[in-house]
C-alpha cells in the first residue's frame, strides 16, 4: 500500500469528501489525481524538511572563530540555509559589514580594534564603525579638526577616488565644501563647525615645518660667523655648501628659537 509520511491512502481517501459515491470513471479519476497530488505535496514537504539543516547562534559564532571575516558566499555555503535565516543570526549576535566590496564581507561586532577614526581593516578589507561608505566618510570628515581633501581622504579609506562619494554627499547637503589653495576641503555642513575647520587649517597651514637637524646645524653656523647678514644671505651661503634653505625656512628657525639679528632682517 501507497504510504505518505506513514499515512496510508485509506486514511487520506477518509478525508476527502462523498469519495465513496463516485458513480462514474470520470468522477473517481479525479478523485485519486487529487490523492496522488496530496501524496506527492507531502513527500516533498517531508524531504525539504529532512534536509534543512539545524544550526544555532553557537555555531555561526563558531564559523567566526575560525575566520575573523566571512564573504557572504562562504555563509551560506557553510550552512546551506536561506539567506534570512543567516541575517536573522547574524543580527542576534551582532554584526559589521566592509564599506569596500560592496559590503561583501561580514565580522562580528565584537571583532574590529577601531583605530582613532574609527576604521578597521582585516587585510584589503575595510570595516568601520560608521558603517557604510557614505556614513563612514561624512563621520571622519566630521571629526577632523581641519576637514579633508579628496586627496586625503582616499589615502585614510583606501578608497581610489573619493570624489564622486564627496560630490554626491555635497548634493544631499551631507557635507560643506570650499576651495582652499587650489583644491576643495570638505567640511562639516554645519556653518559654525566647517568655519572652526577652516580656521584651524589656516593657522596649520601658516606655520612652517622646520629643516632637517643637519640644516639647521649648517645654518646656525653661519650665523655665528657672519652675525650681520641677512637670511637670504645665509641662504646663499648654504647653496655654495648643497643645502638649500629658502628664506622663509631660515626665519622658521629664527622664531621657533627665539633668535634675532640687528639689522638687515625687515629688508631681506
């Protein structure tokens, strides 16, 4: 006898309605094409679910022990499940997906040492504690105290080119943008903050990075032994011995030690 999920055919023949007064072929060929329909929607049933297999958060933390991040192709060949089914484990858990690659790539929360931008990489692939690309760039941005360039930016995120993401974000009024020595420093949207960063880089940008030890060494000698010049005489004096220092470098190391000449300094 036919059997499906160890219910015979009687006991699902019970269930159909008037099957014992089929008076003709026609009627009773319907009723078991009916029949073999419920048998085999039930035996397909019973392997679907023979076959799923059972899993807990246990182990998808487990899979993680194993490797710190996990493409979303190895997470649902390891566990042969639908793809809700992993998120709806991944979410009780916790977890961060990589702004590059198209958020391929998946960690637990619990994984990532964020640096002081809060970004995180596991080789080539990048996490961030913002989130996405879009989130990520407008956070650091943000916190910079002086705002970013495309440039500079690009380097920090190991992106290729930012500017397309900056244009985008400036059009959604995400960010503020201004020309600053020749290139564009984005900045945060809110007026009272983008106008401290651009303050703050002003004043960076104004004061000069000091030579190399050796150069100053070169140029304090000089100006021992030839006390009455001016800087761009001792400037001239270092090229005759290789060591190029441009005026405003030789008054860099004037004012950062506190030293003065006579005469000669405002006419140089």
């Amino acid at each position: 006898m036919l059997e499906t999920q160890n219910t015979p055919i009687s006991e699902v023949l019970r269930l159909l309605p008037y099957h014992e007064n089929c008076q003709d072929w026609a009627q009773y060929d319907i009723v078991i094409m009916f029949v073999l329909l419920i048998v085999i929607t039930l035996s397909l049933l019973g392997t679907v679910l023979m076959r799923t297999p059972q899993f807990t958060l246990n182990d998808v933390i487990k899979s993680f022990a194993h490797k710190e991040v996990l493409s979303k192709a190895e997470l649902l060949q390891e566990y042969g499940c639908s793809p809700i089914t992993v998120w709806r484990l991944l979410r009780q858990v916790g977890y961060v997906t990589s702004y590059n690659y198209n958020a391929k790539y998946y960690t637990l929360a619990t994984t990532p040492q964020f640096d002081d931008h809060g970004l995180w990489a596991y080789q080539d692939i990048r996490f961030s504690k913002w989130g996405t690309l879009p989130e990520t760039v407008v956070a650091v941005v943000e916190r910079s105290c002086v705002g970013m360039t495309a440039h500079e930016l690009a380097e920090l995120l190991h992106v290729r080119n930012a500017k397309p993401l900056l244009t985008q974000l400036i059009l959604k009024q995400r960010l503020w943008r201004e020309a600053v020595d020749r290139s564009f420093v984005y900045l945060a949207v809110q007026q009272n903050l983008h106008e401290q960063q651009l303050q703050r880089r002003a004043e960076r940008a104004s004061v000069r990075l000091l030579p190399e030890p050796q150069q100053i060494i070169a140029l304090l000698v000089e100006m021992i032994r030839h006390p009455q010049q001016t800087p761009r005489q001792w400037a001239e004096r270092l090229v005759r011995r290789n060591i190029r220092l441009e005026t405003q470098d030789i008054r860099a190391v004037m004012e950062h030690y506190h030293l003065t000449v006579k005469k000669g300094l405002l006419n140089s």
